[in-house]
C-alpha cells in the first residue's frame, strides 16, 4: 500500500491485526439487542422503521445524481451559513466583489 502525496508516492506498512476483528460493540457496551429481545410492541415498531427506511433508499435511487450532489451541495451551504461567522461590515476578503484574489 502506498500513500500518494504532491511530493510523490511514499510506501505505508499497516500492522496486521493479531487477531479477526469481531463485531462493533454497541453504545453501552453489551451486546446489541437483537429482534427476539424486544416486546411485541417495540418489534412492530422497528419493522416499520425498516420499512420506512427501505421505501426512502428506493426513492434516492431513483433519483438523478444531480439532484442528489445538488441537494447535498446546498446543505453544505447552510451548514457553512450557520457555523462560520460572517465578515465585519468593511471588512475586504479576497474573491469579493470590491478586491479581486491575490495573484
């Protein structure tokens, strides 16, 4: 494996883990509750989760690919909207309209 840079290619060794990574444990730690642990009630509700989430999957798929990368580009808008402050009233950054980017 290696490990490609502007500089160049450079080799990376990875450790072989000792032993088969077994499955993630859950948040708390145990083991994850499967199907047969959960009251009737809990279980009707998880299958219609799964249900719900299989029926969103299929109508993501059926989608154009622009509409999704378009979708996510704008949340990445207002994510950038919401997190970084906005500029002193005055104040120059390059690429606006009043100064153009440095050369």
């Amino acid at each position: 494996m290696s490990l490609w840079t502007p500089g160049g290619e450079h080799p990376v060794d990875r450790p072989q883990p000792s032993e088969p990574a077994g499955p993630p444990p859950s948040a708390a730690g145990g083991p994850s509750p499967g199907l047969d642990d959960l009251s009737p009630e809990e279980r009707a509700a998880a299958e219609e989760y799964a249900r719900e989430l299989d029926q969103m999957r299929r109508q993501l798929l059926e989608l154009p690919a622009g509409v999704v990368v378009g979708q996510h580009a704008l949340q990445f808008f207002d994510v950038r909207g919401s997190t970084c402050p906005s500029p002193r009233p005055g104040s120059r950054t390059p690429g606006s309209p009043s100064t153009p980017w440095p050369r």
